[in-house]
C-alpha cells in the first residue's frame, strides 16, 4: 500500500478570533456603528484609570523570563490553567538553564493540563536553548528577536514588552479584538489592524495600561456571549447595537 504523506502540524502562535458577534451573525460595513469620536475614548479611558490606576495582567510570574514561558503556554488556554501548572514549574525550573535541564519529557508532565501541551513544551524548550545560546539566558527587550521564538507571536511579545519593560505597547488577544470592535474603539481585519489602530488612537497618558483594562474588561464585563451591559462601566458611551437589558 502506498503510504499517505501527512503535513507537518504548524507551530502553534498567538491566535485570535475575527471577532463576529457574538451570536454567529455578520454585520455588513454599512450597518456597523461608526467610531467613538476623540472626546468618548478619552472618557472611557479615564474611566477605566479612575477605577483601576494601575492593572496587572493575571499571568503569574516573577520576571521577564517567567511571563515569556506563561505566555506561550496560555495559546488557547485560560490563564487559571496557566497559573495552576506554572505555580509548581517554576519552583523546580525558573530560568532558561533550569528549564532545559528539566527537558521536554520532564516539561510534559507539569503541563499536561494545558492543551497543545507537547507542542508548547518543544517550544518552550527551544526558546530556553536560543536564550542561552545568544543572550546567556536574558529576555531582551526585542520585539523582533522575540517574535523570532518558538511559539512566540505578536501578541506574546507585546504582552512581555509591556509589562516587563514597560512599553506602551497593546497586545491584542480574543477580548482586546472583540472589545474594540463592540465599542467600536478600533476596527481591522486582523488583530495586528487593530494593534496599530489602537495604538494610534488612544491617548498616550493611558496606552501603557490599555492593554490591561481592555483585556480585563472583555473577560469579565464584555463577555463574548453574554455581556454585562447593565453593570458596565461605560455603557452610555458604547455604541453596540445588541447591548443585554437590564433583568
């Protein structure tokens, strides 16, 4: 018998939904509400300072080294999941040396909770051994030689950028990308659109913690199913069309 060729299976990277509403429909360009204007988003950041001055993502971690690896393992996973196997992994390998003498198999095993998990763990291998081989085990603060890890997108470095090194840059996950479009605050086709929009539009007092409130607000107010309408922070400013009523 002739035997089948299969294709190799594809380094998992940062990915994100395109953002439709949330119940499957799509809504034509015509039909979409336009932007907030300049003076809304200023409110609805002052808001969001006002309520929370200085939000810290929820990725456990104790360096710039530590969010890397936190990072890769959350691709399609929750950062709870994240938290629960780290918490143990990092006591026994917290640096890029620990981690690759700890090994792929021994990874394996305190990451089986997470999905994906041997394909993360070869990456999470790999990115140790690059770090020790070119920056003897030091997370620098690159983007393009962070982009240029295993498993490590877009998105993972500006996570690692921004709350390490402190640069005001926007990582857009799931919610930061339905968020955005619900407001509307930024529109693009994919999340690097509405990277660069965002970036571009929010004033530069709050785009160091922007990333932050707009993370936090799409898991726990802006639900992709359900939203929180009644209880949102800045519902008279938000110009979604299918907001949940009051109960």
């Amino acid at each position: 018998m002739p035997v089948r060729k299969t294709s190799p299976k594809p380094q998992i990277r940062d990915q994100v939904s395109r953002g439709r509403p949330a119940d499957g429909r799509t809504r034509s360009a015509a039909t979409e509400p336009p932007l907030v204007d300049g003076a809304a988003l200023e409110e609805i950041f002052r808001r969001f300072a006002e309520t929370s001055p200085a939000p810290r993502g929820e990725l456990e971690h104790q360096d710039a080294y530590q969010l890397l690896v936190a990072v890769v393992l959350s691709a399609q996973a929750t950062d709870r999941s994240v938290n629960l196997a780290t918490g143990p992994l990092f006591a026994l390998a917290d640096t890029p040396a620990a981690m690759v003498a700890l090994g792929e198999d021994g990874l394996i095993e305190h990451i089986r909770t997470i999905g994906l998990f041997r394909t993360k763990a070869r990456n999470v291998i790999a990115l140790s051994q690059r770090l020790l081989d070119e920056h003897g085990g030091i997370v620098p603060p690159s983007r393009t030689y962070l982009e240029s890890l295993p498993g490590v997108g877009r998105k993972s470095a500006s996570v690692v950028l921004n709350s390490v090194f402190g640069e005001p840059t926007i990582a857009v996950d799931t919610h930061v990308f339905r968020v955005s479009h619900r407001i509307p605050i930024a529109r693009g086709r994919t999340p690097d659109d509405v990277q660069r929009e965002l970036e571009a539009r929010i004033p530069s007092q709050y785009r160091l913690y922007a990333h932050h409130w707009l993370i936090l607000h799409g898991r726990y107010t802006c639900k992709a199913r359900t939203p929180d309408c009644p209880g949102c922070l800045i519902r008279d400013l938000c110009r979604y069309p299918d907001k949940t009523p009051p109960a």
